[in-house]
C-alpha cells in the first residue's frame, strides 16, 4: 500500500513548485495539483502530464486509481479557492 504523503512526492518531483493536495486510501487517490507548468496546457494534456509522475505505481496497480483536478495559478483563483 502506498500513502496519499507519497503519491504528493511523486507528483512534486515532476512538479516542484506545484502546489500539491493528496487524499486517498492507499489505493484510490484523489489529487489537486495546482502548477504553472499547466499554462496553455489543455486538461487532457496536463492530467497526461500528472499521470507521467505515477505511471510505475499505476502500471504495477499499487495506485488502482488517481482522480486529478489541475490548474494553473490563475485558474485556481478564478475557481475560488
């Protein structure tokens, strides 16, 4: 089993300056990545980007599923949040 801890260090390797958010239960995931290396990116372009940082994990199903919700700096203020 793996922890949301470091599925997030994954994910900022790949991403250091991102602003990173994992939740899960050691299989099924849920992460907010917040990056400005998703600018002029599209969504299916910058989740392609994420999964990249996890596809050893993903492809021996120690991650069983990762859902991602992406922005760049800009789109996360405009969302509200």
């Amino acid at each position: 089993m793996i922890s949301p801890q470091q599925v997030e260090t994954m994910i900022k390797e790949k991403f250091p300056e991102a602003e990173v958010k994992v939740a899960g239960d050691g299989e099924h995931f849920e992460a907010v990545i917040v990056s400005s290396q998703f600018a002029g990116v599209n969504r299916v372009k910058q989740h392609q980007m994420v999964y990249a940082a996890v596809t050893e994990e993903m492809n021996s199903n120690v991650i069983h599923a990762l859902s991602l919700k992406t922005y760049t700096p800009e789109s996360w203020q405009t969302a509200g949040q």
